[in-house]
C-alpha cells in the first residue's frame, strides 16, 4: 500500500498483511493518525501574500489595428482599442493571452463580430485544469467557501495595469511587457475602470478583502479603479458545496476605451480537510470490521 499526499511529501508503505492479522487495527489507526497530521498542516497553510509571487492577471488595451494571422488576416480587429483580461504566461517565451475578446466567426469574406472568443473562461479551456478552488473560510469569510491563491495556476486573481509591469527592470518582465509587436504595453490613461457582473451561479457572490458584497446580481458595475494605479483582488464566495461560474466584462465608465469582451471564470468548493478526515477513518472502520469478521 502506497500513499502521497501532495504538497506534503506523506508517504506510507507496507508489506501486504493476512486478513486474520490482529496487526490491521493498529495499522489503521497509525495510518489515520499519519493522514490527519499530514491534512490539518495542509489546512493551516497560509494563502501567500500578495507581494510574494507576480500578479497573472492583467487589464491592457489592444492595440492592434489590423489582425495579422489567421483566416480573418488583414482584416479590422474587432477587439482595438477596447479594454482586455489578460493572463501572463512567463514561461518560456514570455507573452499574454487576452481572454475573452472580440472576434471574429463565419467566412473572411463576409464574417461576424462575436462579444467574446473561444479562449474565454479561467481557468483556460486549452490546459485541462480543474475549476478554481473554494476552500473553507476563516474569519470575515467563516462559514463559506472562499476563493484564495493556493498556489495552483490562475488561483491569485489579483488584477492590475499591465503598465506596473513597464516599472521593472527585470529582463523576462520587459520581454512580457514588449509581447505581441507591443499590442497590449498602452497605458490606461484616465479610464474610470469598473467590472460588470453578467451572469452567476446561485449561491456565488463577489466580496472585496473585507468581505463586504460588491458584485451579486446580473449588471451590477463595482469600479476598480482609474488609469494605471489600482491593485483590484476579488473574493468569490459560495454558501455551500458544488460548482459555480460568474461572466464579467470590463468597462471604463470614462468612455475613453470600448468594453471588454465576456469572459467567465470558473469554481468548485473542495472539502474541509476535518471532513475527508472523518470519511477515511469512517472508510478505515469499515475494512476493519470486515477484516476482524474473516
């Protein structure tokens, strides 16, 4: 018997035991033990500061004027000059994805402007990651289900300029500023940036660090903040188990720049580690008793 439990290196290993043994009780026991220490330093684990890690999530403007590639080539692009959800990929050779922009469907010859594209939800479709996770609350957030930067791709969801990415020196960082031809390194200007609820799940809501309701029915606007200087980290929050999703889009209530196109983000609650605690030492009893029996 084989066991990892990830993020803490737990391993525990034995040979294969008679049923008639009258060792199986204690091993299950120690194993519980092992198991419960291993998930309560997993659950006493604190979310990371923000400072400690680079944002993922940036707000840019296209600059594109032209599309360069593709069917649609040399084509209008539909998503100029309108704000853009974008996720920064540092890896490699650094560059961003815009989520959720206007695009183009249908023949070059005759096509349609779509609000959105194929690349539109977090996490991204293409990586075959799992929703977003929502783990138990502490505190503000006790007894709901919180989105937090667990470390896991796309889970810090703080927002901010792609211009404070320009205040680096760091080579990789200009490199991902400088990305796509300089498509998305415009600065923001006066935008009276705000961020629109489309669409939600019941039982999902949107708080601020404080816990207070900011977004929480179809059309409600919450404002981020103006031009290049704003730090915007939102807090997902569901009432009980299950999956949710929210659709947004980015306005600037300034009117300098078109809205964003929708983009939607996606989450799943994940157990309290007391709970899968209680069901595995529950499981364990059961094969104990079935063992003691033969």
């Amino acid at each position: 018997m084989v066991l990892q439990v990830s993020g803490v290196g737990l391993v525990c290993a034995g040979k294969k035991i008679s049923e008639k043994s009258h060792k199986s009780p204690f091993i299950a026991v120690s194993f519980i033990l092992s198991l419960s220490f291993a998930l309560v330093t997993v659950a006493k684990a604190e979310e990371p500061a923000i400072g400690q890690s680079l944002p993922e999530f940036y707000i840019g403007v296209d600059n594109q004027i032209t599309l360069t590639r593709g069917i649609y080539e040399g084509l209008a692009n539909p998503n100029y000059n309108r704000l853009t959800l974008l996720v920064a990929h540092r890896e490699g050779n650094p560059h961003f994805h815009g989520i959720g922009t206007y695009s183009y469907s249908g023949p070059s010859g005759n096509p349609v402007v779509n609000p959105t594209n194929t690349n539109n939800r977090i996490p991204e479709t293409s990586t075959g990651l799992p929703p977003l996770s929502l783990i138990a609350g502490q505190g503000i957030f006790q007894n709901s289900f919180v989105s937090a930067a667990t470390g896991e791709e796309y889970s810090n969801l703080l927002m901010q300029s792609v211009a404070t990415i320009n205040n680096s020196s760091d080579l990789g960082e200009q490199a991902l500023f400088n990305s796509s031809g300089g498509r998305w390194n415009r600065s923001l200007g006066n935008a009276n940036l705000s961020l629109q609820l489309l669409e939600i799940s019941d039982g999902l809501t949107v708080a601020n660090s404080l816990g207070q309701t900011i977004l929480a029915n179809a059309g409600d606007i919450y404002a981020i903040g103006t031009g290049d200087n704003f730090s915007f980290l939102p807090k997902f929050l569901a009432s009980r188990p299950g999956k949710y999703s929210a659709s947004f889009k980015l306005v600037d209530l300034s009117l300098s720049w078109g809205e964003s196109g929708i983009f939607n983000l996606d989450f799943q609650t994940v157990p309290e580690p007391s709970t899968l605690i209680a069901l595995i030492l529950f499981g364990s009893i059961l094969l104990t008793r079935s063992s003691s029996k033969n």
